[in-house]
C-alpha cells in the first residue's frame, strides 16, 4: 500500500496486513524509521561486555546447533534501571510437596555449616561434588549466592555438570525464599489483626 507521511509530503510502499479479529492498526518499526516517525539514538547504547558465548561455552556448540549469524551483542544504556520481575507464587497443588522438602531441610540454610552443604549435595547426583564444597568452604551463607557463572568460574566446573549442581542450589534457594516469605506473610497478618 502506498501511503503519503503529512510531515514531509514524501510517498512510502508500506506493507499492509489484514486480520479476521479486531487488532489496533500500528506501523512497524521499519516503516517508521524510514518515514522519519522515529529515530533511533545509537549513541546511547554502550558494549557492556563482549564476551565470546561461543568460546565460553564450546562444549555446547558444535557445526549444527547453538549458532546465531553474526556476532551478537547486549547493549544496555549507562542509566538504565533494571527490571525486577515479580516473585511467583507456589501453585496450590505443588504447595504440600515443597512444605515437605522444606521440612526436610534444616530451618535456615544461613546457618548451614560447610559440613552441613556438603551432606546436602551428598544426597544429590551431584554427591562428587561435596569434596570441591568442602574445600572451597562453603556454608549455607555462601551457597545461597552462588550462580552459574561463579560455579563455572570458582569451581572450574564444565558447564553440564556446574548446571545440575546449580539445579540443587536453585531448590535450597526456592524453598528458603518461599519458607522467609510465608512466615514474612503470616507475620505481617498477625500484626495486623493485633491492631
């Protein structure tokens, strides 16, 4: 469809889609950076980082799978306030089986003793793992923030194997947030009815 912008009088071959439901009419991007509808400020994108996904993570990659054409890049404005997505909820039907692992675990994982990660991660596929903890000397302070780039780098752990143990980490984590919220919750109930 040809189409005139009243800005500068100029003509555009615009593409023109139709759809069976009620949808509200927009101009792609394409079509409105060439109209000069908007413009794009490169300059305030800046390379936060330029690492290599491929080499960081070879063993992934291989002639067929994992590649993107071109090299790929993130880039975040100076300012830019990160989003903080807000935290799910437990659906009501996983709720009896997580209050039970939860009770399996020790009340607070802040207070998990090195000795204490290590039995954890013994009872795991992971359990070959419990000697590297051990002597890293981690305790439940530092298990909770550890992340998969810090496990592959500090634990020089391959990826597969960094990812599983990330896996149980990710469950003490869940169920420790889910356990402080739901007291945090029923806490906060109660001093509200006492008012």
């Amino acid at each position: 469809m040809r189409v005139t912008n009243p800005r500068n009088n100029k003509r555009y071959s615009v593409p023109f889609l139709v759809f069976d439901d009620e949808r509200q009419p927009i101009l792609g991007y394409q079509t409105s950076v060439q109209m000069n509808l908007i413009q794009v400020q490169r300059d305030n994108f800046d390379v936060v980082a330029a690492r290599s996904t491929q080499d960081a993570f070879a063993e992934v990659y291989d002639k067929k799978l994992g590649k993107l054409p071109g090299t790929q890049h993130r880039n975040v404005r100076a300012g830019a306030i990160p989003v903080v997505m807000a935290n799910r909820r437990v659906p009501i039907a996983v709720r009896p089986k997580l209050k039970m692992k939860l009770e399996r675990l020790k009340e607070n994982p802040l207070e998990w003793s090195v000795d204490d990660v290590a039995r954890f991660i013994e009872n795991t596929e992971c359990a070959h793992m419990s000697r590297i903890l051990r002597e890293q000397e981690i305790d439940g302070q530092a298990l909770l923030l550890l992340n998969l780039p810090t496990v592959q780098e500090h634990l020089e752990l391959k990826l597969g194997p960094a990812v599983k143990l990330c896996h149980h980490i990710e469950r003490v984590k869940v169920a420790f947030f889910t356990q402080s919220s739901d007291v945090a919750g029923s806490a906060r109930a109660s001093a509200n009815r006492t008012m």
